[in-house]
C-alpha cells in the first residue's frame, strides 16, 4: 500500500506539471491544429499514468479523472472551447476544472456595459447539505458490514446491496474532491449525481441524475458534433437518435478503458455491448415521446419503477460481470481494511503520546 500511495504522488506530481504546461501552452499557441499538436503528448501521458496504479479507489479514481476527463477537457481547450478556454481562467482554476470532475459557469454580465469577460464562479445548483452526505458515509459502512453475513443473503439481495455499494462510493469519492475543490477555488460546486434511483426516464437517469459531469463532457465533444452532422442528414425531428447513440458508443469504449486500468485484462466487451444497449433503448423513448403526447404517458412512479428495473437488471447481466472479473468489491474490501488499520495505528500512538505526555 506503501508503494501505491508513492506512485499516486508522483503520479499526480506529473499531472500538475502537465497541466501547468498546458496553461501556459494555451497562452503562447493559438488554437486549432498548432495547439492540439502541442497538448498531444501530454494526451497521450495521460492514458500511461493510470497504468503505475493498481487500487481501485486510488487507481480506479485517478484513471478516470486523469486518462477520461482531463483528456476530453484538455481536447476542448485545444480547439478553444469547453470549460479550459475561458479567458479569465486562472492557474489555480486551470488546473482544478481539469483534474477534478466540476463545472464552473460564467456569470451572464448584468448590462451592455459590462466586461466582456465576466469572472467565474462556480454553480450551486442541486448544492446537497452535510447530512445528505453523512447518511450516505454510514449507509456505506453498513452495507460493508452487512457483507460479512452474505452467506446467510440471497444473491439477488447481496447484487441489489452492491448496486447500492458503487452509487454510494462514487459520490462519496466525487463529494471528497468536491470539498478539495472548494478549498482551492472558495466556491460552492454542484453534486455530480442528484439521487439517480427517483429517475423517471432513462433520458432523466442518463442525462439529469447519473454522473453529470460525464453527461457535461460527452455532451460537447461527442453529442453535439454528432447531432449537427445529423440534422443535415436525417433532420431536426430525428437528429438526435444517432447522436444519442455515437455518446453511447464512446462512453462504453472510456468504461471499458477504466475497467483495463482496473483488472489489466484483454476486454470482452460486455460494459460495451451494455452501453449500446441503454444507447439503443434511450433512442426508443426519446422516439416514442416523440410520437406519442403526454396524455399517454405512464405515470411517474410506473415509469420511475420500469426505468430503476431496466438498469439495475442489465447492469446485473452485462456491467457488474466486468467488476468481478477485475475482483473490484475484494480489493475495495481489503482498502477499507488498510484504511482501518491505519486509523487505528494512528490512534493508539495519539493515546499513547498523550499518556505520556500526562505522565511526563
């Protein structure tokens, strides 16, 4: 564990300098093809440096921000879009937005005579309170405990209660970094997932509720390219079937590059063939409403239950195969316990400092 926590270091060492290159880089070359070929090598970096790290929190969380996000922003700002190209954008920022998975919005000017480049600052929207946060953390940590009497837990159960497990996880992973965020930036930030099991759609799990800092980086980079080389073709009406599907496509190709980071195993596609599965049933319901009129919708606690239905059974049959192939909820057990362990080394040398101290 040791050994992880010096490769995490460096790792993220090397990030900070990367980044910084690439502000400064951003400053010196223009965009469009001189700076995509500029940032490319830093690119290119950044899909290696998961590879020093084998946790699944430590590992698993760096491969996303670092070989996913930041490279997705990193190819925004090469062509002077997406949130890295705002030109009031500081180092400190910079370097925030694109290693850690936030938003920061521009404040629209409040008349004709404003700056033309107001300051950022960041969003509040969907902000959540402490408790939200601290019912998750205990939730969690009975659900690890719960895990020990699996034996005496029908499977369907103990799948349902990890289900549960990686929700839980991830936002509290995403509130940590969130509140590192905050202390960088003093800004209030806006969750990345707002309750994803009272979606009513899967176009409100996918595009609302689940993840939406992915949601925000797809969005540009995949959705909308798509969707405007689509409208020549197919229309306005229809456009947005195939642009819904390429975004899709692309995320399970990312799913399926974390999970290599993950397990070091060839893929088999599963994660992939799951997200063209929900690609090709969101483009279903996003047709169907289409034609048909709200007066002959299911209601929203029917549809709130079929959509809940719909992912948990095909993240059972296609999604978390891939997480036990890589042994995800074994290592993620034996990092709790080291974390344990530690807290507990920690606290018993504070007590017997303090002993001391008394006697002394």
């Amino acid at each position: 564990m040791e050994r992880e926590i010096d490769n995490f270091i460096k790792v993220w060492i090397s990030v900070f300098i990367s980044l910084c290159y690439c502000y400064v880089a951003g400053k010196i070359v223009p965009k469009g093809t001189p700076r995509l070929l500029t940032i490319v090598p830093v690119v290119c970096l950044f899909l290696t440096l998961p590879l020093n790290l084998h946790t699944m929190h430590l590992g698993g969380t760096s491969a996303f921000l670092i070989a996913w996000l930041a490279n997705f922003k990193l190819l925004m700002f090469a062509f002077g879009k997406g949130p890295l190209s705002h030109p009031s954008i500081s180092l400190p920022q910079f370097v925030a937005v694109a290693s850690l998975p936030i938003k920061i919005i521009q404040n629209p000017p409040p008349n004709h005579n404003s700056k033309q480049n107001p300051p950022l600052k960041t969003s509040k929207k969907g902000h959540k309170s402490p408790l939200n946060y601290a019912i998750k953390i205990v939730l969690l940590v009975l659900l690890v405990r719960v895990y020990d009497y699996s034996e005496y837990l029908h499977p369907k159960i103990i799948f349902l209660l990890q289900c549960f497990h990686v929700y839980f996880s991830l936002e509290i992973i995403f509130a940590v970094l969130a509140a590192l965020a905050r202390t960088l930036l003093g800004s209030e930030l806006e969750p990345q997932f707002d309750e994803p099991y009272l979606s009513t759609s899967l176009q409100d799990f996918w595009g609302r509720r689940w993840n939406r800092m992915v949601s925000r980086i797809l969005r540009p980079t995949v959705y909308e390219p798509t969707l405007n080389l689509s409208t020549r073709l197919l229309g306005r009406k229809w456009a947005p079937l195939p642009a819904i599907f390429s975004t899709f496509m692309v995320s399970g190709l990312m799913h399926e590059l974390i999970f290599y980071y993950l397990g070091r195993e060839r893929p088999i596609w599963d994660i992939m063939w799951f997200f063209l599965l929900h690609g090709l049933s969101l483009m279903v319901e996003v047709a169907v409403k289409k034609m048909v009129t709200d007066r002959y919708r299911l209601p929203r606690f029917i549809s709130g239950l079929l959509t809940v239905a719909f992912v948990v059974s095909t993240g059972f049959l296609l999604f978390f195969p891939g997480l036990f192939r890589c042994n995800a909820f074994g290592k993620a057990f034996e990092e709790y316990a080291a974390v344990g362990t530690f807290v507990k080394d920690v606290g018993q040398a504070l007590t017997f400092k303090s002993f001391n101290a008394r006697r002394v």
